[in-house]
C-alpha cells in the first residue's frame, strides 16, 4: 500500500512531478500536496500503523470556498448580473458530476491515497471522491501559491464550463 508522505515512490512507480505535470502546478510544499491527495480512511490506516498522517477533509472544505469565490468571480466577468443566476450557474458548474469529470481528465484517480477497502471498491474512480479530491487539490494550491494560482488552475480546469 501507500505511504503517505512519500510522493517520491506511489504505486510502483516514480511519480513526484507526474501528478504535478497533471495539474500543471509545481508545489513548493509537496506536504500540502500529499495531504490532499489522503483520504480519511487511509489516514486513519497509518494511524494504526503508528505512521502520523493527515487526510484531505479541510483542505476540502477550504477548496470547496475557493471554488465558489472563484467560479463566481468568473461568471460576474462573464456578464451574469443578477444574484439568482449566478448562484444557479455556480451550483451546475460545482456540481459532483463536473468536478469529476475535470478530476478525471486531469488524471488524479491513480494518485489518490486511499484506505485498503477503498482500494477494493476502485474509490478512485468514484465521482465522489474525484470531486473531493479536486477540491482538496485546490485547497492545497491556494495554501502552497496564493489566491491567484488557485484561480489560474480553476480557469484552465474549468475552460469552456463557464
């Protein structure tokens, strides 16, 4: 299985900047990638082993945020003016099945940490866990570069959805 802070070896196979190549984003703290690449269940597995590791739930909730702000910034440039369209726009453009979508066409699901029977279930190619991720990840630029390196990843991943 994997282990959680080492990018370096994942699956057999070298993948330090192939996941970074993905996103095309360089992370000068690769921890904060690692982290929003861990689901719960695989945190909590190497809590059992003894192995400190933290899990992608905040980083979540903080992409989560970003998007919104984001993605609403986007439509008001776009010319969306009143406040009933752009929370209906938003609400399509975030919903589960978009985050996915964008998850998977940016190849996250093989990099994603997930507990043994997540693994067993193939999780990673579950839309809710993509869109989770894909949030995490988000999360985790804004953290490592910055409000506006969020939102230049959010406009390429999201280029012609809005």
């Amino acid at each position: 299985m994997f282990y959680a802070y080492n990018l370096e070896i994942m699956k057999g196979k070298i993948v330090k900047n192939e996941i970074e190549d993905s996103l095309d984003y360089k992370f000068n703290n690769r921890k904060l990638l690692e982290r929003a690449l861990t689901r719960k269940a695989f945190a909590n597995e190497q809590g059992q082993r003894g192995i400190s590791s933290e899990d992608q739930e905040i980083f979540c909730t903080l992409g989560d945020a970003v998007l919104k702000t984001v993605l609403i910034d986007l439509l008001i440039r776009k010319g969306v003016t009143t406040p009933d369209m752009i929370t209906r726009r938003k609400i399509e453009l975030e919903r589960e099945e978009n985050l996915a979508a964008i998850g998977r066409k940016i190849d996250i699901g093989p990099y994603i940490m997930l507990g043994k029977g997540e693994a067993k279930q193939n999780a990673g190619e579950q839309p809710y866990v993509l869109a989770e991720t894909l949030e995490a990840i988000i999360g985790a630029v804004f953290l490592d570069g910055g409000y506006s390196c969020a939102e230049e990843r959010i406009k390429e991943w999201f280029k012609g959805l809005y």
